[in-house]
C-alpha cells in the first residue's frame, strides 16, 4: 500500500531499492548530511531492507521510498529517533539529482506529515540543515518548520567549519 501524495507516492522499501540505496548511501557528497564516514556494502544495505519489516516501535526507525506518479524511484524519506513517548521524530529525506527541483521533497515531506500525525500519532518533527545546504534550508521552511537552534561551526569540512540549524514543527 503507498501513501499518495500530488506528485509522489511513499511506500516501504523492497529488495528491488537496493541498487538506489547503495548508490544513495555512498554518495560521498551527502556523508557529511548522514553522519557517514566509510562506504554501505550490498550486504549491510539488503539487511536494512530486510530489517524494516519490523515496526517503527521495535527499531525507531522508518525509510519510505518516494516514488513518482509513473513509478520512478525518486528518492527516500527517512523517519529517525523515534521517540513515542514525547511523539516526535527526526526527518530525512533525499532526492536524485536528476528528480530535484520538481516538487517531489516536498510533497514527500507533507505526505509524511500526515502520515505520521493521523496514524502515528506524532506531535512534531524535527531537522538538522548545515547553514550551506540552501535547497534543503528553503524546502524545510516553504514546508513550515521553523528555526529553533543553531549549533556554532557543528560540522567541520575541508573548507572548514559550519553552523548546523535545528528546525521543528508542531503537527
């Protein structure tokens, strides 16, 4: 079963996403956004898949995967640091290059939303975006989080040093 948005679908991951994740998780342009610091290998990757079968209670975690309205793997959008108690969640989410800029994060984004409020209950979401992340900053403000922290020089680059900002939204 997907969960329908205007421009995208979510649904759960299956072994056919594997080729997409392995190319998303070692995509060292992203590490930096995931926390990643060594390569995924096929196998790790088809034992998250298998592992997601399990409820977002038992792990506190979700992947979904966005796909297009004609079935294209567009991306995937993450649920993390679940905590049922306090009903909030983390969210991710990651777009290939070649579907960005159509609309799909963040209809992704509000699909989810609903998702997680009317079925899980949830109360809020939250975010980390590093200060030169322009596409994600504008995506999670036209989706209506809000800034509530900013961690100084949080993530240290070969360029340096940046600011991480915290976003949230009450559902």
């Amino acid at each position: 079963m997907n969960i329908e948005g205007h421009t995208c679908s979510l649904r759960a991951l299956e072994p056919r996403d594997l080729d997409a994740m392995y190319e998303w998780e070692n995509d060292t342009d992203i590490w930096r956004v995931s926390g990643t610091v060594a390569p995924f290998s096929r196998h790790v990757l088809s034992r998250l898949i298998e592992e997601q079968q399990f409820d977002i209670y038992a792990t506190r975690q979700m992947r979904l995967v966005v796909e297009s309205k004609d079935g294209d793997t567009v991306g995937a959008i993450d649920l993390f640091e679940f905590d049922p108690q306090n009903m909030r969640a983390g969210v991710g989410i990651i777009i290939s290059p070649e579907y960005r800029h159509k609309g799909y994060a963040l209809d992704a984004l509000t699909v989810l939303e609903g998702y997680v409020r009317s079925v899980l209950h949830m109360r809020q979401l939250w975010c980390s975006v590093t200060e030169d992340n322009k596409a994600s900053l504008q995506l999670f403000l036209r989706a209506g989080y809000t800034e509530c922290g900013r961690r100084k020089e949080w993530i240290v680059t070969s360029d340096g040093a940046l600011d991480e900002i915290l976003f949230q939204k009450l559902l």
